[in-house]
C-alpha cells in the first residue's frame, strides 16, 4: 500500500539534538545553571546596593560579599584542599557552604582562616574534637561548620534562633545562620537585605550551588550570629 514516505530518523532526533548542543554551548561558556525558583532573578538592585559605596557598613560589605557567590555560580565543592595561608582559599569555582561565609567576611577585611587558626593554636582543646587531629589545620579548620560556630559564641554577638514577627528585626543582613539537616549534618549562610512577602529575609548559601532564596525555615536553626559584634 502506498502512502506518505517515513519520515527519516534523523528528522526525529532534531529537537533532542538541539536541546543537547544548547546545554554544551551553555557549558563552554561556564554559564550556572538554576533549578526552577532558585534562579536569582532579582530585576531590581537590593536595598545594600543602592546604598553608596563610600557609606556601606560592615554587614553591607558581607553580605556583598556573599552575594558575589550567587553571581558567580560557584559549585558545591566541600573536598579537602591544601591552600596558602593566611588568606587562602579553593578554586573561586568551587566552594562549600562555609566558604560562603569565609568569602563574605573577606570581603569585608576578616580572614576567618587566619582568626580561627591563631584561636586554635592557643585553644586547641576547646574546639570540638570531631576528626582525630593533634593540632590545628589550616587548610581545613575555618571550613567546618562546628569551628566557625564555636568561633562566633566566642568572638561573635550570639542572637535569637526563632524567626517570627516579633523576632524578625533581629534577623538582618549580613548575620550568619546555621541549620541542621534532618539527617544531622550542618549548613550556613549569610542573612540577605531582601525578605519573602511575610518580611523573612531570603538567605544566600551553597547547597548544589550558590543561591539565594527563602530558606530560612527550611531547615532547624540552630546558630545565628553576627560578626564582628555591634559597638
């Protein structure tokens, strides 16, 4: 029986094929890819950045510097790393949650690398002893979440862990926050100037990707903190 001819197969595998040599022209030029609603989006500059360079404060610098990380699109990347010090650092490509922090306070003139390894060559017992190490590490210390923690409650202003409306005025840019996951693992981020719709501020961390998005009651709070503390 005669009819229309098949259609070849190649003419199929059109659409497929173009969808792949998109998402590789996107990757030669290093371009982040965001999940649906993680995207940053944000059309308009936030309240910081419209504040003149000459005027910003240091919580405006770290909260700048942490959104550097979203703009970028740095990939999670928690791997042990042998770096320089002081100021080390991974690959600027790469980086877990608590180098979101270590590359905010940089940005605003603290080395977390330097400050924790000084505190832990006189205070070695004090910080937590969760690896089986002797001595302090550089190259590692200020990445874990536990050492930072134990960093801020000393050095740092410890605030409020519950988020509601009468709270919501101690929660502001620039503070840290870490979570616990419901597996028991660890999580931080840096405290956004902008709010969801109920006025909770959005928060800037790395969990797949550098983000930022309304997480804040994602995950259990147990640690916020604002550094350096308030004069």
């Amino acid at each position: 029986m005669e009819g229309r001819p098949a259609k070849p197969i190649l003419w199929l595998l059109l659409p497929a094929a173009a969808l792949i040599l998109l998402a590789a022209a996107a990757l030669l030029r290093l371009e982040p890819f965001f999940p649906p609603g993680a995207a940053p989006g944000f059309k308009e500059p936030s309240p910081v950045e419209k504040i003149p360079p000459a005027e910003r404060t240091v919580y405006d610098l770290i909260l700048l510097g942490a959104r550097k990380e979203v703009e970028k699109g740095t990939r999670y990347d928690a791997s042990y790393q042998a770096i320089s010090y002081p100021g080390g650092d991974v690959d600027p490509s790469v980086g877990a949650c608590t180098d979101v922090v270590i590359r905010a306070l940089r940005a605003a003139g603290f080395d977390l690398q330097e400050l924790i390894h000084e505190d832990m060559r006189r205070n070695f017992e004090l910080y937590p002893q969760l690896w089986g190490l002797d001595g302090p590490d550089p190259n590692i210390d200020h990445r874990r979440t536990q050492n930072q923690m134990f960093f801020f409650e000393r050095f740092g202003e410890k605030l409020t862990l519950e988020v509601t409306e009468a709270t919501l005025d101690q929660w502001r840019h620039g503070d840290i926050v870490y979570w616990r996951f419901p597996g028991g693992e660890q999580h931080t981020g840096i405290i956004s100037d902008r709010t969801n719709a109920r006025g909770i501020p959005l928060v800037i961390h790395n969990i797949g990707i550098a983000r930022e998005e309304d997480c804040l009651l994602r995950w259990e709070i147990i640690g916020h903190y604002r550094f350096p503390k308030e004069e």
